[in-house]
C-alpha cells in the first residue's frame, strides 16, 4: 500500500516479520500484508470519523481518498478534532496491531 498520512503514527513491523516467517508463496504473504494494512486502514478511519463532526466526513474522507499520503491531513484533524489527534490514531493503531498478531500467533 502506498504511504498514508497516519504511517508515521504506527508500527506493523512485528506484523510484517510474522507473515515473513509463514511457509507460504511471496503472492500470499503479500495479500495478507496487504488485508492487514486494509484492516488497519479502515480502523483507523473508523476511530477518526467517530472523532470528526459528522458535517465534515464528506470533506476528509475526499481529502483522504484524492491524496492519502499528505500530511497537511493531520494539520486538518487537529484543526477539527483537536492537537491530540495523532495520539488518538497512536493509540488505535497500536490496539489494531496487537488484535492483528493475537490473531497471527
């Protein structure tokens, strides 16, 4: 998946070398990395649209989909949610990435 604005904001490493580790063909590794950042993504999302005025999901959700990489994104959640946003999307990310590798083990 390409960088997204939130990448910065969370570790999968762990994740990646669990997959890594797998007997299986690099096509299928590759498809569960990918399901993994989907799930991640979506989750992410998720916590921030619970966050977000609901007036203002149209516009981020277009901002993400146009360009998902922009870090001008967590300008625009601290604008609108408040300065602890990326600690909030820390936080999620980390609770997603420790339901991922139960799930993996």
């Amino acid at each position: 998946m390409a960088p997204l604005f939130y990448d910065h904001l969370l570790i999968k490493t762990q994740i990646i070398e669990l997959i890594n580790q797998k007997q299986e063909p690099e096509n299928q590794k590759g498809k569960a990395i990918q399901l993994v950042d989907d799930i991640i993504y979506e989750d992410i999302i998720a916590s921030i649209l619970e966050k977000l005025d609901s007036h203002k999901h149209a516009a981020f959700l277009s901002q993400v989909q146009d360009r998902p990489y922009d870090p001008e994104l967590i300008s625009y959640l601290k604008e609108h949610i408040g300065p602890d946003i990326e600690d909030n999307i820390r936080r999620e990310a980390d609770k997603v990435v420790k339901k991922i590798l139960k799930d993996l083990q």
